[in-house]
C-alpha cells in the first residue's frame, strides 16, 4: 500500500477510508465506530488522503 513509513495504517474498505499511525487502544473505537455503526471518525483520518472537509 506504500505508507509503512506512516504506520501502523488501518484501511478500510470498501470505503477506502485509511487511519494513519493507529495505536493498539484506538482498534476497539474504529470496530465500534467505523465498521459497527458506519461513522468514520474524522479526528483519526490519514490527512494525506482524506482532507477534514470531504468528511463531515
């Protein structure tokens, strides 16, 4: 995926929503956020690919 450097990363699809240098106590809020209820948590986001404006 080429961003080693800037991990550990988290990816997730299929939105291809990606979470950069993500700690092992911020797992447990991306599972219960992300991929339980469908709400990217915008403060976690890998600003190289995701600006604060695109989500809202």
């Amino acid at each position: 995926m080429g961003q080693c450097g800037n991990g550990p990363m988290v990816r997730v699809l299929p939105d291809d929503i990606w979470y950069g240098q993500v700690r092992p106590d911020e797992v447990p809020a991306i599972v219960e956020h992300h991929l339980q209820n469908g709400q990217p948590i915008r403060a976690m986001l890998y600003a190289r690919f995701h600006s604060k404006r695109q989500h809202h």
